[in-house]
C-alpha cells in the first residue's frame, strides 16, 4: 500500500496592489526578479530585494 502525503502549500503568494499614486489595482508576484511599475501612470509598485520584493503600494487582497 502506497501512502500519499499532503501536497505542500507554495511558499509564495500573487498580491493585488494599489498604486499609492492612481489609485490602479494591479496583480503581481510576491517574489518578483524585476522592477514592477503600475501600468497607468509608471509609479514603481514592486522592487525585487533578493527574496520577497520591496512592496510600494497597498496590498489590497493576496492569493494562495
């Protein structure tokens, strides 16, 4: 008989954002390699840190 475990939770997450300058809603990864801009107005959401990223704006909701 053959015993299945549980299947792991990822460590990392999807956030909805809000741009601190438009207001715009916008979904990024929790862990992102690159500079994430808002695509209204350009303000800088997300800055990579090496792990998680540097969060500019509100996180509104997060998914997992």
């Amino acid at each position: 008989m053959v015993k299945r475990g549980l299947i792991p939770k990822p460590e990392s997450n999807f956030l909805k954002v809000k741009c601190p300058k438009c207001s715009n809603e916008q979904t990024l990864f929790e862990r992102c390699a690159t500079i994430v801009k808002c695509s209204v107005c350009d303000e800088i959401l997300a800055e990579p840190s090496g792990g998680r990223a540097t969060i500019k704006g509100e996180v509104v909701q997060t998914f997992s």
